[in-house]
C-alpha cells in the first residue's frame, strides 16, 4: 500500500509483461540467450545503432563505456555535477578523477560546451553527457570541442529513450552510450540497462568485458560452437538475464505510445504552471517532438522554501523528489567541493522540485498536483 495519493512515478505494467517474463522460467533457459539477442537487436534498430548489448544495470552500461574508451588511472573525466552520482563513481572506479561541469543556464540545465572547454585538460581523456530530464545535450557543440580534443564521448541516455536532437537520436552522437531500465524510467525491467556502440572496436571489447573477460558464452558452449574459452582481459560480469530480456522487449513495444501520453503530461503540466512567478519551467524553448520526456523537474526562485513545500504537499499525498543533489557536495566528493566551480548546478541543485509524472497520470491528477504546489507556496510565504 502507497502512502501517497500521487506518487513520484509507478510502473506501468500488462498482462503481456507478466506472461513474458514468465516464458523463460517455463522455457529453462535463464540467462543470455535467444531472448536477450532478440531484445538488443530490436533496441539497435529503434535507436539506430550498430551494437547494443543488454547488461545488468545502467551505472554497468557507463562502467563498461568508459572501460571501452579506454578510461584509466591518471585520466580526467569530463562529467555534469547536476546527475546521479554513478556517472561519476564509475570514472572513480577506473582509477580517473572526474570533472565537473557546469549547467548551462537556468533555462538549460544540460552540459554547458563554453565551461566545458575552459575545464579541458592534457590529462582529459573523456567526456560524459547527460540528456537530463529527456532533453537532449547541444550535442553539435560539444562533439565538435570533443572531436577537436581527441575526446572520447560517452552519453548517458538513462532519460534519453527515444529523444533525438535535430532529427538524430540521442545515444548515437558519441561514442558509447548507456540505457537504463530501473524501476523508475521510462521502460523497465526492475533492474537492467543498455550498452550501446558503433564502432566494432569498442563492441569486441564490450563483449567480453561483460562476461569476465571470456571469449565464448554459456550459450555458445550449450550451443556447441565452442568447448573452451580464453580470458584475455579481467571483466565483469555485468550480464542480463532471460526473464528481464523479454519484460525488456514487451516493454519497448508500449514505449512510443508511453511517450507520447507522457508528452501530453507534460504540457498539462506547462499550462497549470504558465504563471506561477514562484518558480522557474526549464527548456521551455526546445522542440517539443524531439524529447523523450522522463521527468518534471521545477526550479523554486527561493531555495528557502523548497523543504516546507515538499511536507506541505506530502500532507495533500503528493510525493516529491530532488533530482539532483549536486555530486561535487557529497561527502564521498569532498576533495572536489571547492575546485567544482560549478555555480548553476549550485543554485538549481538548491530549488529544485520534482513533481509526480507517469504515463497512467489523468489530467486531474496533474490539477491536483499543481493546486497542492501552489497553495504550498502560498502557506510557505504566509
Ligand atoms: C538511473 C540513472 C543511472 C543509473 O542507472 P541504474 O540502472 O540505476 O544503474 C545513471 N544515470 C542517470 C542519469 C540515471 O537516471
């Protein structure tokens, strides 16, 4: 039982989720099989890439991405500080620092190319973009300063399912990019995620970096093609498995459909909240049909209101979050605090709301959500 009357989000599964993720239990064929190859052919295609490889989680997929571009101790990864924190624990994991950088404006919040280039050094090896929120990253700006820099780029694409950037979609800029399919985004498999590259070079080494570094599969040894392995890299095992393969694949069939429920959502919200003066709607200038919306994240004008107005709306049963408290201020981060240089991430770090958004959200809902918001803001002002 829910405690909220609206919740932040809540999947949304079918009875065709549920008979497909029983198959494989009946089948008894569990891991990395038909399914699993099915799923990343079919995710290949939709996003247009070359490679797509189904792993166990999205912060999996950004360790494998950065392993791949080569990512190793004594390198400086370029990273947004406003995301959750596995974009920069996984450069940590490599033995590489990363770099924070900075939102682009308060309109913008994806990675700014001008504090990205006045943060590039000779130790910069990589970059990582966001697509926050669904939106995507100035992506001919900052490819064209990568490029420039000899710059490996890595997208995160954790929000970015289908959202495209003047008719190319995101997760086919850079070099790799990782999906995720946690509980909470736009499609799910509890937990899973998504590899995907484009040159051969870097799929050989993804490949067998997910599965401990081995040559041939389980599968290929069940299937005969193989009688023994080489290991010729210590890997991972970051593998999926069947059950999660086919609720990925019933999965990505209603994702369109989702998406565009989620865009109306999103206008819905828009409309309510036009003229409220309290707070800041970012990305209002971008084009609506190229984003594949996963959020709806607010910026409070006052920062010293935000904790009220998230216990006043809890009290209306709305559930709330924060997406994100900046990397560069956790504990585990405290070396970089001072050095981040990060001011916009700061202060939207700071008044930040994210507000419940969910394909099944009813117009009313959405009233109600924004009704709770506004007379929060009004009883916080007093
Ligand atoms: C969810 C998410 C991740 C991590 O994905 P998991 O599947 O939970 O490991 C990474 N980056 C961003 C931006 C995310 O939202």
């Amino acid at each position: 039982m829910s405690i909220w009357k609206i919740p932040l989000f809540t999947p949304d599964f079918t009875e065709e989720d549920i008979q497909s993720a029983m198959a494989p239990i009946r089948d008894g064929w569990l891991t990395m099989g038909e399914r699993t190859l099915e799923f990343e052919k079919t995710f290949a295609d939709q996003v247009g890439s070359g490679y797509a490889f189904a792993v166990s989680s999205g912060t999996a997929a950004i360790h494998l991405a950065l392993a791949c571009a080569g990512v190793a101790p004594g390198d400086e990864v370029l990273v947004p500080s406003l995301t959750f924190v596995a974009c920069a624990n996984t450069i940590l994991a490599l033995g590489a620092k990363p770099v924070f950088v900075d939102c682009d404006g308060e309109q913008d919040w994806t990675f700014s190319p001008q504090d990205f280039l006045k943060k590039i050094t000779e130790k910069s090896r990589a970059i990582m973009v966001v697509h926050y929120a669904g939106f995507p990253c100035r992506m001919e700006e900052i490819m064209l300063v990568a490029r420039e820099h000899g710059l490996a780029v890595i997208e995160d694409c954790a929000h970015a399912l289908f959202s495209s950037r003047r008719g190319r979609q995101c997760g086919t800029f850079g070099d790799a990019a990782a999906f995720s399919f946690f509980s909470n985004k736009n499609m799910t498999t509890g937990e899973g995620g998504m590899a995907v590259v484009h040159q051969e070079s870097y799929a050989d080494r993804l490949r067998k970096l997910r599965s401990h570094g081995m040559t041939a599969l389980t599968l290929d040894r069940h299937q005969g093609r193989a009688i023994s392995y080489d290991v010729v890299e210590p890997g991972y095992n970051y593998r999926i498995d069947e059950i999660r393969s086919a609720l990925g694949l019933s999965q990505l069939k209603r994702l369109p459909e989702n998406l565009q429920r989620r865009r109306e959502i999103y206008q819905c919200y828009n409309r309510h909240l036009g003229n409220v003066e309290e707070i800041v709607i970012p990305f209002l200038d971008r084009n609506d049909d190229e984003v594949g919306y996963h959020i709806y994240p607010i910026l409070l004008r006052d920062s010293a209101m935000r904790e009220s107005l998230i216990h006043n709306m809890k009290n209306d049963g709305v559930q709330t979050s924060i997406h994100y408290p900046a990397i560069h201020r956790f504990s585990a981060y405290r070396d970089f605090t001072a050095q981040a240089d990060c001011p916009w991430t700061e202060t939207i770090s700071d008044g930040e709301l994210t507000l419940p958004f969910y394909p099944q959200m009813t117009e009313d809902d959405v009233k109600q959500v924004c009704e709770s918001l506004k007379k929060g803001i009004q009883a916080v002002r007093g």
